[in-house]
C-alpha cells in the first residue's frame, strides 16, 4: 500500500568531423586518418599497442578497416584539416571552419589518474554481486580498470571528464570482448552502462584504424560511415549521439545524429561534412540509404542498442533492410554488437543471423531488473487510478521532495490517455508534461526538456520514453497501466534506480493485469522484493505461461545451450555435457542463488563468475 513510498522516495540517493577522408579548398583530397586529425602535425606516429594490434589482425577483418567516411561538402569537412591540422587539442576541430563544441562546457583538468578521480553518486559496490555468464569459443578476459584496456589516450582523457572511474561490470566484460574483434549478444541491466560498452571500443577502433587505411569511394554527397548504431527511439538516438560525442571529444571521430521527425536537409548537411559514426533511428536511414545519401559499404561497427526491440516485429523488416540488402559488409566481414536488457529466447534465435561466431555476455539475469529499485504493487480498480496517483503525488510533496531532486515518470497505455492524464495533472495543481507518439519531434523534444530541467517534474508518457532514456533524478516510475509484456515492465522501472543510484517504481494491478501476475511476482521475487499475498494469489491462477527469458525462468542463458537447438549435427553447440540440465528448467532461480549452483558444470567455451 502507499503508505511508506513516500520514504523511499526520500532515501532515493541524492546525486542521486572527423572525415577520414579529407579534402583540401581546392577540392583534391587526401587521406586523414581519425587519430591524426587532432594532433600537432609534429607529434610522433602512434605506435599501436601489441594487444590491440594483435587483436585486430585476428579478427581478419583487414580488408574492411578503416577507411571510412568521405566529405565533400563545401565546408570539406576533416577534408580541410589537413593543412590547418586537427591541431588545437584544447579547442576543437580547425580554426576558422568547424569548431568542435566542448561537450564537457569547460576544460576540466583532466589530468588525474582514475585512480584520484571522484564519482560522486554512482554506488558502484551495487554492482559487486552481479552474477556474470560468458558462452562462445575463446572469451576474451574481463578487465578491471579503463587502464587495463588500451583504448587511447584522446578516449581515456574523456572517460576521466566523464568522471568514470571503474568500468561498470559490463564494460568489463564488453569492452575487451568487442577490442577483440568479437561479435557480442550482451544483456545487462537497465542503467548499467551499456552505451558506453558499445561506443569506447568502436571510438577507439576508429581513432586506430590507420593501419588498414583504405579509402571509400569517390562518390560526391555520399557518407560513408564506418560505423552504425541503431535505436529504435529518436530521443535515444539523440542521447547515445550526445553520448558518443562526448566520448569522441577531440579524437578526431565525427558523429552524427539522423532521426526521423527533424528536418532531412540539416542531417544531410551534417553527413556531407563527414561522419565516422551515425547514430541513427532505422526509419530515417532507410530514407537516407534510399536517396543514396548514405553507403554502408564501410562499415567495420554495427551496434544495435535496445536489440531485442530492434528485432521484433515491428522493425525486424527495417533492420533486415538495412543490415541484408544493402551494402553493408556480411558478417565475418563488419563487427556486430546486439545490448539489451532484455533479449527472449525468439528474438536471439533471430539475432543469430547477424552475428558471426559471437559471444553471450549475461551481467545479471536476462530481463530481471536491478535490486537498487524499490518495486511496489498496489492493487488499484481502474475507476481509482487517478486519485490513488494524487495521493501518491500528495505524499511526495509533502514529503519535500520536488522539483529537480524528484522528477517522476508515469507511465500509461495509450497516447489518448496520456494526454488526458497530463491534462488532469495539470488542472489539479501539478506541473505535468507529456510524450508520446503523435507528438510532434519538437513538442516531444519540449517535453524531456521540461521534465528534465524540473520545470515540470511529472512527465506522462507511453512506450516511447519506456526504452534506454537516461535522465538523472528520476525518484519514481508509475505504471499507471501496467504492460502487457513483462520486458516492457523492466525497461520502463528501468527509468529510475541507474548507475547505481536507487530508485522507486510504483504499479498499479487490478483484474485486467491478471495475465502478467506471475511474471511480475517471479521478477520482483528475484529482485528481493515484497511480493504481496494477493499478487501471488493471482499469480497462482494465472495462466501466463510465456517463458521468453531464454530457459531457465529468469536464467542468463545464451539460446544456443538449449539441447533444441543444433548446428552442423551436434546437439549441443557448446558441448557443454550436462549443461542443459543444469540450466534449464523451472528452477533456474534456486540454481541461480548464492549458493554457487552456477558454476562448476560448464563446458569448454563458457565461463563463469560472481563478480
Ligand atoms: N563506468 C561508469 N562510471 C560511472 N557512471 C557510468 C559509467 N558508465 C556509465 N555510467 C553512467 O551510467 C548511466 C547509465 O548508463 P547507460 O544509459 O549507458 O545505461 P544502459 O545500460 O544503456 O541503460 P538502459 O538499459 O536503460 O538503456 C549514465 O548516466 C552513464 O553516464
């Protein structure tokens, strides 16, 4: 019941262009690659780490390397820098043309080690318990520091500006995974670091991948990026772009946004300048690839965040477009990464296709939710959703935790419904925004604006804000209308309680969620919450029998281990002997507990660890 939600609000932790090809004026181009760009036409060629070289080489991919992306725009893009160099280290891109925009807003002092580093707010001893499960054929170690991994001075520099000091538990299994040149299907938990997982290694295959330099073809107006993220949002779109560039601050990398919903003529104007990395929603691309704006002839990096949702009905057909019958290399021949938090057992059978010889990276169990969010559910008559939600927001406030420090997300059905419910907000004395689907892209992008900033800290929302939005401050998510999916459920708490911060995530159940009553007492189970009696007396009855975590109820389990699935005859991909038995099953969370039931009964090819 409401009654104490209001104190775990209150604990809720506070803090809780560059081209590779380049052109000068006179239009004659010559080959800048992305790690020269930034540095003093003086300095000393880079020598490549053994490790990474070494690395790179074993993935065979050399034929695809580098090159990239090649501006022809009047503003000639990197093409310019050759002669004023991508010299200002402390400035930007080349003087009196592009400048590159300090994403950080100041010039931090970032000398510091990671080790004298301060993360203020993130509670990284949350994560020491994680249960972490490899399977494929040669798993490249986990790294514990940033300094263990070799990926370039420019990169590290910025991941100190971020003030990341350790790498998340899956950063450190990710990142050495994908320097490799692995092919990754990584499931982790919602706010666990995932974008970073996938952008560090493409940033810094990027930044060296002069060794293998080979140039795209001539084609005026054409981009050709060397690497592709896809998401299925525009506004996580725009948040890995604004990510990335961090990221690639002054490494010479160039990113680019292209979303539907904005005006085509300025992302087209921002391709012609030169991209490296296009983050891009697969509506907007598809449009771009068919006004042969784009070439995917270069791509060495295809990431697909948010993958599970990326290759599910509704965008399967786009990503198999773009990704099988255009120009992008087979894999094998590009390096493929798929990040979820959730990844049912179907759609990884389905993401099969676009791997080659991949590792499964499980940090935590797939599709469970992190224990650092406080689940509530409250059985609420439909007639009563509206009052209950003013109580809650009642106590909250007089709980004197608003604005900014208390920003909460509710979540509803339909894009009707969350226009009504912001619009009743509203009326009754609380600052409501919303976001859904026939918004316009400006009034959505109004709408985060507002909700982040606290200016209005209730955002009323549907699905679209459900996936990968990182918004600090989030105290409380309210499942107004719970999901019909239990997936969607875990990314939509997954709004709050990230980066090791806690959060609160309130649902309201009645007769007409009966059919997801077991998945949510199992999930909140798992995740060491209090079940209520009449939750699991509905769970009892019910007859929700899906079981799309991949085997064992909520077990971390790669698809492949399952004795249904074969390859080339054999029955168990990995050999694994009596893996199967193991691990499948019902009573996957009793195996899964501290008791250590995870390992011991792996065969070669899969390891695993308690972090
Ligand atoms: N090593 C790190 N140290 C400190 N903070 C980090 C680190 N890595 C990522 N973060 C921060 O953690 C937050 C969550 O990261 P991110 O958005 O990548 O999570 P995610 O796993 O992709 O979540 P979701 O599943 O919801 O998409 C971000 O604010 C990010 O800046």
């Amino acid at each position: 019941m409401p009654t104490s939600w209001a104190d775990s609000v209150e604990n809720v932790a506070a803090g809780g262009v560059g081209t590779t090809s380049t052109q000068s004026r006179g239009g004659r181009s010559t080959y800048v690659p992305p790690h020269l760009r930034n540095r003093p036409p003086s300095s000393d060629p880079p020598t490549a780490p053994l490790s990474y070289a070494t690395a790179a080489l074993g993935n065979d991919r050399s034929g695809l390397l580098a090159g990239g992306s090649r501006s022809s725009g009047p503003r000639g893009g990197g093409g310019g820098r050759i002669g004023g160099g991508w010299n200002n280290r402390s400035g930007g891109w080349d003087r009196g043309r592009e400048r590159e925009v300090n994403p950080f807003g100041d010039e931090d002092d970032t000398e510091q080690t990671f080790d004298e580093q301060e993360n203020t707010g993130i509670n990284f001893d949350a994560y020491e318990d994680i249960p972490v499960e490899t399977s494929g054929e040669n798993v490249p170690p986990a790294v514990n520091t940033f300094a263990d991994i070799d990926l370039g001075e420019e990169l590290n520099q910025n991941i100190r500006r971020c003030k990341y000091v350790k790498p998340t538990p899956v950063q450190r299994h990710a990142i050495p995974i994908s320097i490799a040149g692995r092919d990754l299907m990584a499931c982790a938990q919602t706010g666990s670091g995932k974008t970073a997982a996938f952008c560090f290694p493409i940033i810094s295959g990027i930044m060296r991948g002069n060794h293998f330099a080979q140039r795209p073809p001539r084609m005026p107006r054409m981009a050709f990026p060397q690497a592709l993220i896809l998401s299925p949002t525009r506004e996580l779109s725009c948040q890995i772009h604004d990510e990335a560039k961090k990221f690639a601050y002054q490494t010479g990398v160039r990113v680019v946004v292209a979303y539907g919903g904005a005006p085509i003529n300025q992302q087209l104007r921002d391709l012609e300048r030169g991209v490296d990395i296009l983050v891009a929603t697969p509506g907007r691309l598809v449009d771009l690839l068919e006004r042969a704006r784009v070439s995917l002839q270069m791509i060495r990096y295809l990431a697909l965040d948010e993958a599970d949702r990326m290759l599910d009905m509704g965008f399967e057909p786009q990503i198999r477009k773009i990704v099988q019958q255009m120009d992008m290399p087979p894999p094998g021949m590009r390096q493929t990464m798929l990040f979820s938090a959730t990844f049912p057992k179907e759609i990884q059978r389905l993401a099969a296709d676009f791997l080659s010889g991949y590792i499964f990276l499980a940090v935590g169990r797939v599709g469970s939710s992190t224990d650092l969010i406080v689940q509530r559910v409250e059985y609420v008559h439909e007639s009563d959703k509206r009052s209950h939600l003013m109580d809650l927001l009642h106590a909250q406030k007089a709980n004197g935790v608003h604005g900014k420090q208390s920003l909460t997300l509710v979540f509803v059905e339909t894009k009707k419904g969350a226009d009504s419910l912001e619009h009743w907000l509203c009326i009754n004395g609380f600052p409501a925004t919303a976001i859904h689907g026939d918004r316009t892209q400006q009034e959505r992008e109004q709408a985060l604006r507002s909700f982040k900033s606290g200016m209005t800290p209730i955002l009323v929302a549907t699905d679209v804000a459900a996936r990968g939005l990182d918004i600090p401050h989030v105290a409380h998510v309210v499942n107004f209308d719970l999901p019909n999916d239990i997936d969607d459920y875990v990314h939509r708490i997954g709004r709050t309680g990230r980066a090791g911060k806690s959060g609160l995530a309130t649902a309201f159940f009645n007769e007409n969620n009966s059919s997801l009553a077991r998945a949510l007492s199992e999930l909140m189970q798992e995740a060491n919450q209090e079940v209520p009696a009449w939750l699991s007396r509905f769970a009892a009855r019910s007859t929700y029998t899906k079981n799309r975590r991949g085997g064992g109820r909520f077990g971390a389990r790669d698809f492949r281990r399952d004795s249904s699935f074969s390859r080339g005859g054999t029955a168990d991909y990995y050999g694994g002997g009596n893996m199967g038995n193991n691990y499948g099953g019902g009573n996957m969370g009793n195996n899964y507990g501290a008791s250590g039931g995870y390992g011991g009964a792996y065969g070669p090819g899969v390891t695993s660890a308690w972090d």
